[in-house]
C-alpha cells in the first residue's frame, strides 16, 4: 500500500526521493536511443483518464506499445496530448524519429481517432493502418438497440 494508515515506512522524504528518482528514470527512458529499434507492429492508443484540473480539459495520454521482429513487446513512448489531435500525435512520432527511430512499423492497431492517422501517414508513410477490434466491436455495438447488443457481441466475438 502506498497510502493511508498502512502505508508504513513512506515518510515525506522517501516519497520526494521516489518521486525524484521515477522522475529521472523517466527522462533517461523518454530521451533514449532509438537508431538500433525495429518494430513490426504498434497499439496506440490515446487515454483519457478522466481527472479533472483547472488546465486539464482535453488531456490525454497517448501511448505506443510496439512489438520487435523477435516477439518482445515494449513501451515506444509515453507522451502528453490534447484530444489524441494530429499534432499531439505527430510531435510524439517526430521526437521517436529524431532519437534515431528509422523507420515506423510495418502495421499500427489503433482505434477511429483520426490523429494518430493523419500523423502517421505524414511521419511514416509505409506504415499501414489496421482499426483495433476492441473499438470496432464497441463501435458497432453502440450503434445497436441494447435488446440486440448481447447476441451480437456473441456473434462478433466468434469471428
């Protein structure tokens, strides 16, 4: 537990000194070089976490998880963005092109947020696109009476 009555041991210092280290830890990662990675495929995704501040109308979260030739999945990158906009998108792909990422994926899975799409097809024009069956399905079902939508997740599930 990292808070409340069992959250022993976590003094007001060792908390600045977690902070400071996760801090620093997250800018060597963010800074990293890219020259030598390869991935075959992409998620991204941009998440919205709901928590709402004075400046934070908009904020999200946008993330790439990337899978090498071998198998191995990785975080690619971890980046602010507004809306999951184009250019929000389109500085994250830039910063991993100019820390040496030579080329993007040969395929990116992401949802029907034309952002990441637009950005994409700029930054990395061989990459082909593929829309996330998760958000698909959501989509369809959304667009379904409720009495129907059960049968129909069954149906698409079994696709």
């Amino acid at each position: 537990m990292l808070l409340g009555d069992d959250a022993k041991g976590l003094s007001a210092n060792v908390v600045s000194r977690l902070k400071a280290q996760w801090a620093d830890e997250h800018a060597s990662w963010s800074r990293r070089d890219l020259s030598t990675s390869r991935y075959v495929y992409w998620w991204v995704d941009g998440i919205h976490t709901g928590l709402r501040s004075e400046n934070s109308d908009g904020q999200c979260l946008l993330v790439i998880i990337g899978v090498r030739p071998d198998g191995r999945k990785e975080r690619v990158a971890v980046g602010d963005g507004y809306r999951e906009s184009k250019a929000s998108w389109q500085e994250l792909l830039l910063d991993l092109k100019a820390r040496g990422l030579q080329a993007g994926p040969l395929l990116a899975v992401g949802d029907g947020a034309m952002g990441f799409w637009a950005a994409i097809e700029e930054v990395f024009p061989a990459t082909r696109g593929q829309r996330c069956w998760f958000h698909k399905m959501g989509n369809v079902l959304n667009a379904l009476p409720k009495s129907q939508q059960g049968r129909a997740k069954a149906d698409l599930q079994a696709i």
